[in-house]
C-alpha cells in the first residue's frame, strides 16, 4: 500500500509515560526546548503548507494540558507557524464531536504530545477521530507527529508499562495495541535516557519480527510510506531486530525471572542515517568507508592520506 502521510516519532522530553515512573516533570517549558530549531522546524519544513499548514497540537496523553499545550503553540509560532490551535480531548464522547472530527480533517499536521500513552489509546481509539486520522495517514499529505507518549502510541504494538531496572524480568513489560498507523515495529522514548534497553529486548524477544525502536530524547524519526526511516534531531535511535535470534529461556523461565538471548541484533543511528524497513538494510550517512570520500588538496598536502 502506497501511503502518502508522513510520520514524525519523537524521543520526547516532556513528562512521563511510564506508569512504574512516575515522577512527573513539571517544568514543561524547560523541557521543550529541545524542539526549537531542530526536530519541531523540520516537522515545518515537511508538512503541506509549511508556515501555512494548519497543526492541531493534541494534549490528550498528558495530565497537565493546559501547561503543555500552549508552549507547543510559542514554539511553533516562534518558528514562523501562523496556524496553530490546541484541541484538548480528555473524554471519549470528545473524539466522537463532529466538530472536534471537522478541525481534524482541516489539519494539515497533528503534534501529538507526551503523557501517558494509554490514556491516549483508551481515550481516542476506536473513534471517528482515531479512524480519520488513519483514513487521511494513508491517502492524504498529511503528519501525525508525535513525542514520548504521542510517538510510543503510534505503532501496532505498544508498550505501555514496565520498569527500566526489571525489564529483563519475565513479564515485566507489559505491551497493549496502539493507534495502528505503522506495523511491525514497537516504539519505546526517552531511550537512552532512562536506560530502557531492557524493556525493548523483552519486547522484541515475544515477537522477533517486530523491530524495537528506542528513541533517545532530543531525538526523533522521519518515516515516509511506511518505509523509509531518517534519523533527525541531535541524539541517538536505537533499532533492536529480533530476526537472527538463535535461543532463548524465554518459555521456559517464570514470571519474574531473568530472560536470556543469543544473538540479538542492534544498530545505533544518528542524524540523517536512514534505515529501510523493507530491506532491513541501513545507512549511515557519514559513513567512514563511504566509496567516494572527499579529500581537498590541503588534505593531500597535510598528509591524511597516508
């Protein structure tokens, strides 16, 4: 299926969405400004309109929408944005207005903030927001972006509970359905922040065709057609594939004890490296054995050749 909508995932930063963590940041505005200049303008620079695009910042995940919601706004506007609104759905009868459903189909680009990501499936999923969101992800020129919570919920699977520490605990990662724009991978943010390596390998050990996708913060993907994955903002994106395993204690172990894996596969993207999700093939952008590497005559002359 060709799918014209393009899907921006973000590491996050903003507060939790983790039910064992629960120290919730409440210092939004600190924690935003990680969305100035890098990930939050290409999200500008890769919608319709641009600075014209209509963007509906939707604060539904988080428990503090009224803090969160409008510094999206001034990020956005201090950017250039002209057409910027906050639509805030805490129920379900919310996502079943039909005008609340009319403002989304005007929107060119949603910006899905963190929280709590099962509150957001439990609030929007199964609804005529949720459908149409889907509906316009595949046939129209349209983004759903989304950080922490809002970027963990964009996939098949989601993971929606368990501890950094005992991630590697049998059963200690608990894995729900999200909204369903991507298949076959699983998402998980504040990736290397939080030391969440754990909580990916379980996830991905149940499942080894779904690809883990660790987000770090200040840290997000470009995914067009489903397909092609960019790494954008400054930090790092961890990809777990669980194809080449060859044993593990996983059925055999109960719930609460160490899990084992042999050969499990990573790899560590960075700014502008790609990765396709149909070959399963990477890219790395600067790449130290690139083919047709660029040597100046100062560098002849210096002797980096040698």
């Amino acid at each position: 299926m060709n799918i014209r909508g393009k899907l921006i995932i973000i590491g996050g930063a903003v507060d939790k969405g983790s039910f064992t963590e629960t120290d919730l940041d409440k210092s939004a505005v600190k924690n935003l400004n990680f969305f100035e200049t890098g990930i939050l303008k290409r999200i500008l620079d890769e919608s319709k309109h641009k600075l014209l695009s209509r963007i509906e910042v939707i604060t539904t995940a988080s428990k503090i929408p009224k803090e969160i919601g409008p510094e999206y706004v001034k990020a956005l506007n201090y950017l250039g944005a002209q057409n910027v609104d906050i639509l805030n759905i805490e129920r379900r009868e919310q996502a079943m207005d039909p005008e609340v459903v009319a403002r989304l189909k005007a929107a060119d680009v949603v910006m899905f903030t963190g929280g709590d990501q099962l509150r957001l499936t439990s609030i929007l999923g199964g609804t005529p927001f949720h459908d149409l969101i889907l509906e316009k992800y595949i046939n129209e020129d349209f983004i759903y972006a989304g950080t922490s919570a809002g970027a963990a919920a964009a996939s098949n699977n989601m993971i929606y509970q368990g501890s950094s520490s005992e991630a590697l605990l049998k059963g200690e990662v608990k894995i729900t359905s999200g909204l369903g724009l991507i298949d076959g991978v699983i998402i998980d943010t504040h990736f290397v922040q939080r030391g969440r390596i754990g909580r990916l390998f379980q996830a991905v050990v149940g499942n080894p065709k779904v690809l883990g996708i660790g987000l770090g913060e200040d840290t997000g993907l470009l995914i067009t057609n489903n397909t092609q994955m960019e790494a954008i903002g400054s930090g790092l994106v961890i990809l777990v594939d669980g194809r080449e395993i060859k044993d593990t204690n996983l059925t055999q172990v109960e719930l609460g004890y160490p899990i084992s894996i042999n050969h499990l596969v990573t790899h560590v993207m960075s700014k502008y490296d790609t990765f396709n999700l149909s070959t399963h093939k990477m890219h790395i952008n600067s790449s130290q054995y690139a083919e047709n590497l660029s040597f100046t005559q100062s560098d002849l002359n210096e002797g980096k050749l040698i």
